[in-house]
C-alpha cells in the first residue's frame, strides 16, 4: 500500500489545524510558528505512524468485508487508549520541561485535540481500503460480465462454425431423394461455399482463380432464386488469375450488390466483373435501391476491405465509385 502522498499532505495539514485550538492566532512572530509547527508537526507524525500501524497489523488480521465491524471496533479502542497513554506522556514530559504538574483538565483537552487526528486517520485508511475493495469488485465484474459474453458468443460460433454447417449439409444431401437433382445441386454448392469459408478464413490472400470459383457457386444459389432477373457477366484474364486478392472480398461486393439493389423482371439486376489494366479486378452492378424490406446499408463491408488492403499493403488503393447508374468498386490485384 502506498500511502506517500497521504503522508505527505496529511501530516504537515493536520498539524498546522492541530495549533488553531492551542492558540496560534495569538503567535505573534513567524519563528514561533514554524517552531510550534514543527512541534505539532512531530506529535502528528507520531500518532499518524501509531495509527497506520495499528491499522495495518488489524487489517492484516481481519480483511475480510465480514470482519470490518469487528476491525473498527478494535480499532476505537486500541487507539483511544494509546491516544490516551500519548497524550499523558507528552503532557508529562511537556510539564516537567516547564518545572509544573499536568493537570485533569488539561489532559481532557489535549486528549480530545489528541484524538480528532487520530479519529480523521483512520477515516482516510479506512476509505482508502473501502475505495480499493468498491474498485477491485467493479473490475471483477466486470471481467464476469466479459467471460459471460465470450462463452455466450463462443457457444454461437460452436453453433455457426463452419466444420457444424458443412457436416449438416453432407448430412442433408444424404438424405434428399436421388432422384432430385436440382435439391442435391443445390445442398452441394451450398456446401462448396461452406468448404470455401473453411479453408480461407485463416487465409490472408488467396488466387483470384479460386476466389472467382467460389463467386461462381456462391451466384449460381442466388440464380436459383432471382433466375433471369439476375445476370452476370465476367471477362477475367487468364493471365491475371494467378494474381491474390483478399479472400471473401469478391463475395461480399457481390452479395452487397445482391442485398441493397432491386432484382426484378422490370428491373433485372446486371452485374460484371472484369479486369482494368491488370491491376484491378472491377465489380460493378446496376444501381437501383431497395426502398424497402432491408435497412440501407451502413458501409461496414467496404470500410471492412478498404481496411484489409491497407493491412496487406496494397500497392494501390480500393476504389469506390456511384455514377450514371451504376455502383462499381475497384479491387487492386495483389
């Protein structure tokens, strides 16, 4: 326990308003101050030690919360009776210097001055440890409250983990009669795409060959939903396919596109994917807002990849562009 500061200030504080009562505004030169200072200062130093001390040896013996009761009320005692043994000796010793007898009422009144500092010492210790202990619960709760939720979350993920969909889908696709093609297409690209989530999430870039394999299932579930209303075009290089980019990062402008856009017969939603300069992989869709069912959209997905090409030191910036009616974001190919 560091109490310096406690001592520091508290000390020479409470032994300058130890002399009010004796007297100091009668003091007529700044010598005799400081000296009666300095005097004060040096009894108020020696409760101060007794009381810390004592507090100290008790708190040691009884630092439960259960036990404050019983610490407190050793405490009152133990130091109202050396308050009192203090007191007597100084006054003796101040007596004898003086050639006179310490007299009842004047024990009384140095006795109570006495024990006004000894009274307020305590409080500060007792405050202090009241603090630490109202700290120190906070922080444990804290930390419960934090394990709370990362089990609750890490029971999620046990729940949503990749390895527990792609199982399921092998399971389902067992049980989906032969002789519907169209179900086991479906449960089997479906689970590609769950394999692809597997393997490149511990990924930091993976070929935009495999990326764009992956889009192509991905899009080929969503065809079975939007049919003509979505159409897709892509004109990729093969020089190009060896180049990296970040894994799901094709994916997630595509599924915005897929999420935020209208895709109806009247308005099919067209998105293109091609390669600029051999240096950006373009993914770009017709602009056509949803005006209801989903909330628009707040960003988090571009800001998420413009921040990963930064980790990964792409020679190159991502690029966002809305104009003319189209939405079109620029991949630099790593």
């Amino acid at each position: 326990m560091n109490d310096r500061w406690f001592l520091l200030i508290g000390i020479p504080v409470l032994g300058m308003l130890a002399l009010l009562p004796r007297g100091l505004t009668r003091v007529q030169s700044v010598p005799e101050v400081l000296g009666a200072w300095l005097v004060s200062m040096g009894i108020t130093t020696t409760f101060w030690l007794i009381s810390r001390g004592l507090w100290r040896v008790l708190f040691r013996r009884f630092p439960q919360v259960e036990q404050t009761a019983r610490r407190l009320w050793l405490l009152a005692l133990i130091n109202t009776a050396l308050t009192a043994l203090v007191t007597l000796g100084i006054g003796q010793l101040a007596a004898y210097s003086q050639h006179a007898h310490l007299t009842l009422a004047e024990f009384w009144f140095e006795f109570g001055l006495n024990m006004l500092p000894t009274i307020v010492i305590q409080l500060i210790y007792e405050s202090w440890n009241l603090f630490r202990q109202w700290e120190q619960n906070v922080r444990r709760a804290e930390q419960l409250q934090s394990a709370g939720t990362r089990s609750q979350l890490e029971a999620l993920q046990s729940q949503l983990d990749p390895h527990f969909l792609f199982n399921s889908l092998n399971t389902l696709s067992a049980l989906i009669e032969p002789e519907n093609e169209p179900a086991q297409q479906f449960v089997e690209q479906l689970a590609d795409v769950y394999r692809y989530v597997l393997l490149a999430r511990d990924k930091s870039t993976v070929p935009l060959s495999e990326e764009l394999e992956f889009v192509a299932t991905y899009l080929a579930l969503h065809k079975t939903r939007f049919r003509d209303n979505l159409r897709v075009s892509q004109q990729v290089p093969a020089a190009v396919l060896t180049r990296h980019v970040a894994p799901l990062s094709v994916q997630l402008l595509v599924e915005n596109a897929l999420k935020h856009n209208v895709a109806s017969r009247e308005h099919p939603l067209e998105l293109r994917l091609w390669v600029e300069t051999d240096n950006y992989l373009v993914v770009e869709n017709t602009l056509r807002p949803r005006t209801a069912g989903l909330a628009p959209g707040t960003g988090t997905g571009l800001r998420n990849v413009r921040h990963r090409y930064e980790l990964l030191h792409a020679p190159r910036p991502v690029e966002v562009q809305a104009e003319n009616g189209w939405f079109r974001v620029q991949l630099p190919l790593l």
